[in-house]
C-alpha cells in the first residue's frame, strides 16, 4: 500500500499589477497557486517574485499570509485537500530549505507563463512558474489554473477570505515588503532574465541534440 500525505494546494486572488493583468487576459478570477504540509496554513510554498518592487526577479520563495494578502489586507481564495504519495511530499520538504535564496538557482520561468497564456508549455530544468510548480509536486500537466481548479474540485476545501481562515497578526516584517529600489531591481531583474535565456537555449539545444542522435541511430 502506498504511503501518502496530505497536500493543501492554495489558488489566489492576489492584488499586483501583474496579478490583475493576468485575471484580464485569462478571464479567470484566480491567478496564483502555492502548496503546504503544514496543516496550520500559515506559510505556503510557490515560485513568485521575492520582493514586492521588482516583479521580474523571481524563484522559489516561502509566501505568509501577509505576503499574500499585500497592502489591500486580505484577498479572496480556494483551498485544495489532496493526498500525494509520501515520496512527492519528501521531494517538496527537501526543496524548502531553498525557499528565498536566489544563489539556489531555483529560478521563475517568465517563458512558460506567456507560452501557459497561449495554451502550451514551455518547461525547463530547474525553472518553474506557481502552476508548473503545482503541477509537479501533484503529478500533474496543466497549462491554466482553471483546469487544475476543475480537476481539484472534488477536493475544495475551503473557499473565502484568506483572513477568516488563518488568523494571524498583521505585520510587514516578511522580507518580501523590503523595498529593492529601482537601480537594484532592474539590475538583478536583466541578470535573471538573461539566465532564462540561456537556459532556454541550451535547453533546446540539448533536446535538439537528443532527438537527431535519436533518428540517426535508428
């Protein structure tokens, strides 16, 4: 028998510009997905910018309610219950000691977000966005959050106010409210994009690789 263990699986309503601008173009009222094992809902797991003023700088980051919530106090979400095999939820536990630490090179691919957007996937080694991160932790190919929805919905459980389900102190220590500063921002932001790229393109050019040497063998 296969040992498993619960997974909550968070879908939000999140209040950046980039957030909106994502609600606008997918005409769908949920645009983040973080995950957790902790039963308490107090601190959630996804990839995702790690400070509030330069949303291009993105990796693996840890996610408190604040942090979620943003200035506006409080934002509206849907809560998933879902068994996992115990080997996924140790894969998970072994990547969160890596949360909010760029050197991890656990990075946000910008790529696969525009490619979800038009209804394909762009996947890469060690890159992920908030739904592809999902997906792997449940084993699962989805290129929108509303079809994961879907295929969750039997396991809903909890749907409202992020604040009338977990109550916790307000507070703006969470490092993600640290301003970065534009200069900073900008700096760290073209380095993390120029990463992706070469990534991407040496990610390509592996696959390209693999599958000519595929076709000449046989």
């Amino acid at each position: 028998m296969i040992r498993t263990r619960t997974l909550f699986v968070l879908v939000s309503q999140t209040n950046t510009g980039i957030a909106k601008l994502i609600r606008g173009v997918s005409g769908y009222p949920y645009n983040h997905v973080s995950v957790t094992l902790d039963s308490s809902l107090s601190r959630w797991y996804s990839f995702a910018r790690y400070v509030q003023d330069a949303p291009l700088y993105g990796g693996l980051v840890s996610e408190s309610v604040q942090r979620l919530c943003g200035p506006e106090g409080d934002i509206q979400v849907r809560v998933y219950r879902v068994e996992i095999p115990e080997q996924k939820a140790l894969e998970l536990e072994q990547l969160l000691p890596l949360a909010d630490k760029p050197a991890s090179g656990l990075i946000y691919n910008h790529f696969d977000a525009v490619a979800n957007a038009l209804g394909f996937r762009l996947p890469l080694p060690r890159c992920h966005t908030c739904l592809s991160f999902a997906c792997e932790i449940l084993d699962r190919q989805h290129v929108s959050i509303e079809s994961l929805c879907a295929e969750l919905e039997s396991r809903l459980f909890y749907e409202g106010s992020l604040r009338q389900l977990v109550s916790v102190p307000d507070s703006r220590e969470d490092p993600y409210f640290v301003p970065m500063g534009m200069i900073s921002g900008s700096v760290k932001s073209i380095a993390h994009l120029g990463l992706l790229s070469g990534r991407t393109m040496s990610h390509g050019a592996l696959m390209y690789l693999r599958t000519h040497f595929r076709r000449t063998v046989h």
